[in-house]
C-alpha cells in the first residue's frame, strides 16, 4: 500500500499525535471531529474527483450488518491494520474514499445503526488539545491531516485476491 503524505510539518505533527492514541481515543477523536466539523468536511469528500461512493457505500454496509461489538472490533481492526477481509478491502480504497467510509460510519452513529460512543464520553486531554489544534487548521491543511490519517490504515490487499 503505498500513500503520500503531506510534507506540511504541521499536518505531520497532528497525524504522529492521533496515531500516539490508543485505538479506541483514535475512533473517540474521529466522532468528535464529526459532530464539530462534519458539516463543513463532508461536502469535500462526495465531491472529490478520486471518491467512489459505491465503494465506501458498498463497504460500510458491510459493517452495517455487524453486531455492535463487532463493528468496534472492525474499526480497530482497520485502525491497526489487522489482516482480515473488511482491513483488505478498506486497504484497497483510494484516500478519499476511505474518508467517506469514516464519515458514513460517524453518521450512522447518530442513528444507531453503528455503535456509538458511551454516554457522556469525553476525550482525554491529549485528543481535546489536538481536536482544538485541528479545529484551528485552515480547511484544506484539515482534510490533508485527514487524508494522511486515514491513507496508511487497512491491511495490504492480497495480490491476486478477489476484493
């Protein structure tokens, strides 16, 4: 799998700082970013011109299906990039798609329909201090950071496998 990163020291310091978090601060940090910035992020990620939306619809669904706990243990799964099918299909998307993967996954949160957050969750001190930190980025250093988060998550896709 192979992913650009950014070269902006700032977007690469937000990036070290969320994957320093333990997994389940990682999914934490991702809703919140949703609930505070969902309405201005989401617009860039359906548009984008790499952004396959029946793919990350088709994936999601997927995950959907699951029960609950396993749908936590799919995002760690990812967020590890621990070989399994969901981690090598997730691996396989383009950066942008895996953005909208995460977005209709924190979506569906609200519902219902993917485990939510417990009740009354607040994030530790180091994630309040780099959600401020990212709220602060212009928008386009902000979907770069996330892009660069997202890019490398995934299991490598087996080559000559079906996906």
């Amino acid at each position: 799998m192979t992913y650009t990163q950014t070269s902006d020291p700032n977007i690469r310091e937000c990036v070290q700082s969320w994957q320093k978090l333990d997994v389940d601060e990682q999914l934490a940090l991702f809703w919140f970013i949703y609930k505070e910035m969902g309405s201005s992020i989401t617009p860039a990620a359906p548009e984008a011109s790499t952004v396959s939306p029946e793919i990350a619809e088709g994936l999601f669904n997927q995950v959907k299906e699951l029960s609950h706990e396993e749908q936590l243990q799919v995002q760690r799964d990812i967020i590890t990039q621990k070989d399994t099918q969901i981690s090598r299909q997730y691996g396989s998307l383009s950066d942008t798609t895996k953005l909208l993967f995460w977005y209709r996954l924190a979506q569906e949160m609200e519902s219902g329909h993917i485990i939510p957050l417990p009740a009354g969750y607040q994030l530790s001190s180091p994630s309040q201090t780099l959600l401020d930190h990212i709220k602060a980025l212009p928008f386009e250093q902000q979907i770069n950071a996330f892009r660069d988060y997202v890019s490398p998550m995934g299991a490598e896709p087996k080559s000559g496998a079906e996906i």
